[in-house]
C-alpha cells in the first residue's frame, strides 16, 4: 500500500509538472477564445428579433475584431456600421447594447467612436 501511494505521488508530481509546462500556451488560448466572445443584451437580441436582422458566426467575428481595435483605441461606447447595420456597442465589456437598421439610423448619441467594418 504505501508502495502505491509513493508510485502514485511520484506520478502525480510528474502530472503537475506536464500541466505547468501546458498551462501557458493553453492561458493564451483562453485569452484568445474570451476576446473572440461578443455578448448580446437582452435588448439587442429584441432588437435583432422584431427588426428580422441577423448576425451569423463570420458576422461575430468581424464584429469582435472590430470590438478590438476600437479597444486598443481606447474607446468605450462605439456605433459599429455593418452591412446594413447600426449597432451600438460597450466596447470595453464586448456587448452589443442595441442594434437597427441603418435605413433607421439617423441620430446617434453617447458614443465616442465610429466604425465602418467592411
């Protein structure tokens, strides 16, 4: 018995030390896929919903490069103009606040950036 537990702990120690080898690269990783991430309020999900707009996977990722410029940038709330979209962003949280068509779009307050993404 204490033979197995010695074995055990000895493979245990060499487990951890496989895992911190690991840990770093699988960090990034996790820091790569949480900046990738874009939340939809409640609100902006409505919006979408009784608008009939559509935001696909390429879509995501197009506004969360975006999302990351304009953060590099150093802004807070932006207008992103995306295909036939205005959207309204809290860049620092990565959430879309509303969304509208930009046929609608005529005033926009209480925003510090604009973003034309292509």
């Amino acid at each position: 018995m204490i033979g197995e537990i010695s074995r055990n702990r000895s493979a245990t120690t060499s487990l951890n030390k496989n895992i911190l080898k690991v840990k770093p690269k699988f960090f990034s990783k996790i820091l790569r896929c949480e900046e990738s991430v874009i939340n939809i309020s409640k609100h902006a999900q409505k919006r979408l919903d009784s608008r009939n707009l559509q935001l696909e996977n390429d879509d995501i990722l197009q506004l969360s490069a975006a999302m990351s410029e304009l953060k590099s940038k150093g802004s807070k709330e932006s207008l992103l103009i995306y295909k036939n979209m205005g959207i309204i962003a809290n860049v620092q949280n990565r959430t879309i606040i509303t969304v509208m068509n930009t046929k609608k779009l005529k005033t926009v307050t209480n925003i510090d950036s604009t973003k034309f993404i292509n």
